[in-house]
C-alpha cells in the first residue's frame, strides 16, 4: 500500500494546527471583544473614594463576566498628580486604565502638574456622591449648629480634614462651606490627607475636630456609632443617614462630587471603544445597581466625548473657583 495518501493527510493536519485562521470572532479587533488584562490604578491610598470605586467596579465587572481577572493597584502622591503623570507616561497601553474624579482635576492646578487630564483618553463618567461633615462620636459638637459656632470663634484652633490635597473636593467643600458662614478661606486651619483612609484614623483619633469627605467611605462607621455625621454638602438629605444638608442650616452651599474613569493617550479608537463599552455595560448590570445602592451613589454616566468635554469645563470651574476663593 502506498503511504503518499496518509503523509498527505498528516501534512494537511499539521498546516491547520500550526497555521492560525485569518479571520476569528471576538478577535482583538472587535470592538464587542472583551477586554482581558485589564489593570485600574487608583492614584491615592487605600480605603479612599477612588479605591473603592476602583474595586466595586472591578468586582462588579467580574461577577457579571463582562470580563475576568481585573487587577486594582495604588499609586498614591501629590493629590493624584503622581498616578496621573504614570497614566500619561504609559501612551498607548489599552490594558491600563485610571480611577479619578474632581479630586484630580484640582490637583492639576495646586500641584503644578506637567500633566493633565487634557493628555489622558476619556472613557467615563459613573457616579455623583455628595460630601459629609463627620465627626467621631465622642466629639463635643452634637449638631452642625455646634460647630459653626466654634469654627467661627476660632478658625484655626477648629481643625478639618479632607481626603485630597488642595483643589480636591474635599478641600473645596470645607472652604467653600467657611466662605458661606463668613470665614476667610486663608484662615481655615486644612489639613490633607492622601485618602480618606488616612482622614478617617485622624478624624477617630481627635487629631481633628472634623473631616469632609464622600459617604461610601464612612459607612461602616457612621452605623457602628464611631461616626456621627452632622450635615451633607448636596441640596437633598441622603437616605438613610441622620444629618440635614448645609442648606437647611441656612448654609449656602451645594456641593457634589464624583468619580470616572480615564486611559492613556494614544490608545486607537477601536480599544478606546472597548473600554467605553465595557464600562457601559456595567451600568445595566444587576451587581453595579447593588453597588450604587450599597454606597449611596448617585449614577451619573456619560462616557466618550461628552465625557472629554466634562472634563474641560470642570477644569475651568475649578480653575474658577479656586481663584474666587483666592487659593
């Protein structure tokens, strides 16, 4: 018997295991493929509001199998500035996205960043979150009535903390709250931390009389008791939580904050797509509603373009305000 038929057969077979198809499904130019790999840096410490964004989503992605093995790292410094400048640095690389928010747009101007969110590729807006007054339990103000009376006898003796360096949102809503009640910006005794991990040791350990940073951070504690919340920054009460909005107390303030997602410059349309797609999916997802529910977080989406011109117009809002409040 001859054997050219079956070293003709072998032959064949080795060409289809060894050659891959030119044209697959899903392959990396579908811009309904998922997006494997994916890396979340979160520019401040752990515990803080950008970390925990970060981390619900990525679970939340997980758990709903829009993808899988989503890594969340930290790279904290100079209010975000330091993450974003590695974020800037990475042109290119679509397996690396970052979490931010008002925060980082701020700290672009008071750190003198050589990078801006204008270098980076914008993927989405997710949510709003009101900031809080919060106190420890054992602090002598019971109402926020008790502290604006203290504050204003002695602004510096009366210390508040935030989670962002100046220009964030936890350092304009205090000020902005000591502008609304008649105290000089420059007077306010500030004190930043890197995240509201770091602000909430401080704020339990009387290091200061109170913080202002974003619920999610604080549920925990506030119903453990630990925490006392004594107003909300947003014109609406939070549900849930004990504590009147500054404007019931005759403070005029409305101030909210919120949280989205950028990638690198230089990324093609096609995986700039992707990443869009992915975080849009997520807002369907029964697991990122929970989420939203769980931290009290206002949905807010808006992705792409719109959320590129977002991002330019709160760059001069904050730019704004921080020259009105002289900072």
């Amino acid at each position: 018997m001859s054997m050219k038929p079956w070293i003709a057969a072998i032959g064949a077979l080795a060409l289809v295991l060894v050659v891959p198809p030119l044209v697959s499904a899903g392959g990396s130019d579908d811009p309904g493929a998922q997006v494997r790999g994916l890396r979340i840096l979160v520019p401040n410490t752990p515990g803080g509001g950008y970390d925990i964004t970060a981390r619900t989503a990525a679970k939340a992605m997980e758990d709903a199998e829009l993808t899988r093995s989503v890594e969340v790292f930290n790279l904290p410094g100079a209010g975000g500035t330091v993450g974003l400048g590695r974020l800037v640095n990475e042109a290119g690389n679509d397996k690396l996205v970052m979490s931010m928010g008002l925060g980082v747009v701020g700290s672009v101007h008071t750190n003198n960043s050589p990078s801006s969110l204008a270098d980076t590729t914008p993927i989405a807006r997710l949510i709003q979150e009101p900031d809080i007054v919060v106190v420890a339990e054992d602090s002598p103000y019971r109402d926020i009535e008790q502290l604006i009376s203290a504050w204003k006898a002695d602004p510096g003796g009366v210390a508040v903390g935030g989670g962002s360096s100046p220009g964030g949102p936890d350092h304009l809503a205090p000020m902005l709250f000591a502008k609304a009640i008649g105290l000089a910006p420059k007077d306010v005794n500030y004190v930043a931390y890197d995240g509201g991990g770091e602000l909430l040791a401080s704020v339990l350990g009387g290091k200061i009389a109170f913080g202002v940073s974003g619920i999610s951070e604080y549920r925990d504690q506030i119903e453990s008791g630990d925490l006392r919340v004594l107003a909300v920054t947003s014109t609406k009460r939070i549900d849930g939580v004990d504590a009147p909005t500054l404007q019931e107390s005759d403070v005029d303030v409305d101030f909210t904050n919120w949280r989205g997602i950028v990638a690198p410059p230089g990324i093609s349309q096609n995986d700039t797509d992707k990443l869009v797609k992915l975080f849009t999916d997520l807002q369907d997802t029964s697991e990122w509603q929970d989420a939203l529910e769980t931290n009290g977080w206002t949905p807010a989406f808006m992705s792409g373009k719109e959320f590129g011109d977002f991002l330019a117009d709160e760059n001069d809002r904050v730019a704004s305000v921080l020259a009105d409040l002289g900072l």
